[in-house]
C-alpha cells in the first residue's frame, strides 16, 4: 500500500510539474457582494505589472523593471539562471608533500595549490507556480580543477610517500606532482513563498567530490612513483532560503541564496604505488572504502539589474565549503606501503571553494 502511494504521489508532482499552472482570479460584484472565482491558464498570460490590483498587458511606456510580486497573477512560469563561478581551492589543513632533505624546510604543500582560479558552469532552473512557490533544479560540475608543480634540481627534494619517504635519487632530482579535482552538484528543491523578500526552499542534495594526487620523477630519469584517488558520493537532505537585502527604486537590488545539507557519505581511496614493485617487502596497491556523514554549505551574494521585464544581468560573490570528505592529500599518512600493508581511510577534510559569479536571468 506504502509503494502505491509513493508512485501515485510522484505521478501527481510529474503532472503538476509538466502542467501549466492555474492562476485564480477573485471578482467581486460591488451591487450584489457576491464573489466568484474564475480559473485561467498562467502559461497564457504576459509577465504584467499591477494595476489597481488586476493585471494589463504591457505597454511601451511601462518602466521595465516595475515591481509586481504581490501580484499572483504578473508571476512569471518560468525562471532560468545560466552562471559561471570563477572558484579557486583551498584545503582547511595544509599538508607537507615535499621538503629539502638537507634543512628540512616545506618545498611544496597542498597550499601551493589553492590559488589558481577555474570556471565552473552553473544552471537554475525554477518552475514558479501562481502562489509564488515552486520546484527549483540547480547543477554545476567543475571536470577537473588541475594544478601542476615541479620541485627539485638544486635542492634535494624529499617525497611524503605512504610510509617510506622518498629521498632524491641523484644530484638535479625534480619530482612533478599533479592535483585534480572534480566536483559535481545536483539539487532539487521545493520552493515556499513567504514575502516579497523571502523564500524558504527545502529538498534533496546530490553531491560527487572526486580527487587524484599523482607523483612523477621527471629527473634524473622519468618514472611514476605513486598516485591518490579518492571518491566522495554524497546525498542527502538540505534547507535554506532566498532573500532580497536591498532594493533601488530604479532596476537594481541585491539578493543572497543560503543552503545547507546533512548528507551522507560514501568514501573510497585507491593507492597505486608502481615505484614499489620492484621493492622487497613493501605493497604497490592499497585501498579502504567506508561510510560517514558530510556536510555542505553554500552562501551566495549577487547584484541583479534588470535590462527589462524579462531579462536581467547579475554579478556576485559566491562560497561553498564541505566538511567530512576524503581528500587525497590526506590519505598519505594513514597508509603504509611496508608489507603486508596499511589501508586506511581520512574522511575528516574540509574543502573550501569560493570566488566570483557572472550570469544572467531569463523569466517567461
């Protein structure tokens, strides 16, 4: 009984969803009192603004930007948000990954890898109903966040391996190393009006964090030493809200989108270690999977300005952080390549990815 009613349910969202929606209209006869309500299709009317409580077709000589939300009946169907996020990286702990046998000091750490910036597209998607709620959909995918750094000649470069340290071969030794870093998000949300100013949403929240750290010698001789590879699949259940901080009396306000989700986690790395091999007692693979709970913030601050009633461009701020993840990095020390072996699992990371947005807004 529990199962039909789930697939009834999700049949009725899909019809709605795929529905136009219907806008109520209440007309009142002032000689007899008596109301009476008259139901049309919303996908039929012109985005409109408000006039003595009714809605008219837009003329040539309305302002663009004109503000009708308290009007049920001026809501668009439709909104859509295309972006792009300029983000850069950055890991909460820094990691040590190569130091200089002879005095010992850092030569590069997971630091050395945050500031480079990457484009990450971005696409909302809002089904707006006559009441001013809604089902929203958002994704974004970064494939890959890629960082590359060399680090040696005159120095002595020493490598953080799982275990063993891995000390210069030769004079003029240069390690390479390379960090990529893949990040997906999918989230669908139920949208509630509460004002003008404020809109609470709640949903589901699909997340895919995924890293590999590769270490390469490239001199003397060139060989690959070892890699991490990491995987976060993460869902789960999220809230947050949209609010209007200021508004210009003119076709500019600022707004600002909260989200945060519980979500779980189901982690894996792999080590490979072909450098080891050839190596008496000591393992080239290693491997552990677990589960945990993660959790993601978002929090976002944009200027909007409209060009007219269907368009608008926007621009802003933009910051996301993930707390309980497994980053490659991380997986270094709680592994050892000694036989039989250690294989461990770190899923107590944080990511921190933040930085500047540019996109418009399409209403219909």
């Amino acid at each position: 009984m529990a199962t039909a009613r789930l697939i009834a349910a999700t049949v009725c969202v899909v019809l709605l969803l795929r529905s136009p929606a219907l806008a109520v209209d209440e007309i009142v006869d002032e000689s007899t009192n008596v109301a009476s309500v008259n139901f049309t299709l919303a996908s039929q009317r012109q985005i409109t603004p408000c006039e003595n409580g009714n809605c008219r077709e837009i003329q040539p000589t309305d302002i663009p930007c004109q503000e009708c939300c308290s009007c049920v009946c001026c809501c668009p169907d439709w909104i859509v948000t295309p972006e792009a996020m300029f983000l850069s990286r950055r890991n909460s702990s820094p990691q040590t990954l190569i130091t200089n046998v002879n005095t010992g000091a850092a030569m590069l750490s997971t630091r050395d890898f945050d500031d480079d910036y990457d484009v990450i597209p971005r696409l909302q998607l809002i089904r707006q109903e006559c009441c001013g709620n809604g089902w929203e959909i958002n994704l974004f995918g970064l494939s890959p966040f890629s960082t590359i750094n060399t680090n040696g000649d005159s120095d002595s470069p020493n490598l953080a391996a799982p275990g063993i340290p891995l000390n210069s071969s030769a004079p003029g030794t240069i390690f390479r190393t390379s960090y990529d870093t893949d990040f997906n998000s999918l989230e669908l949300n139920r949208r509630c009006y509460y004002n003008e100013c404020l809109t609470f949403v709640a949903g589901f929240r699909w997340l895919e964090l995924g890293e590999e750290l590769d270490f390469d010698e490239v001199a003397p001789v060139q060989r690959d030493l070892f890699s991490v590879d990491t995987n976060n699949h993460m869902y789960g259940f999220q809230v947050g809200l949209d609010a209007v901080l200021w508004k210009s009396r003119r076709c500019f306000y600022i707004e600002s989108g909260l989200r945060a989700a519980i979500l779980h986690n189901s982690a894996d790395q792999n080590i490979d270690a072909p450098f080891f091999t050839p190596v008496p007692l000591t393992v080239d693979r290693l491997s552990a999977r677990d589960d945990h709970t993660a959790f993601f913030g978002e929090l976002g601050i944009d200027g909007v300005y409209r060009l007219n009633s269907r368009v608008s461009l926007r621009a802003g701020y933009q910051l996301m952080w993930l707390e309980g993840v497994a980053l490659a990095p991380d997986q270094i020390a709680v592994n050892s390549v000694i036989a039989p072996g250690i294989a461990g699992l770190d899923t107590s990371g944080s990511l921190f990815l933040s930085g500047v947005t540019v996109g418009a807004t399409i209403t219909f």
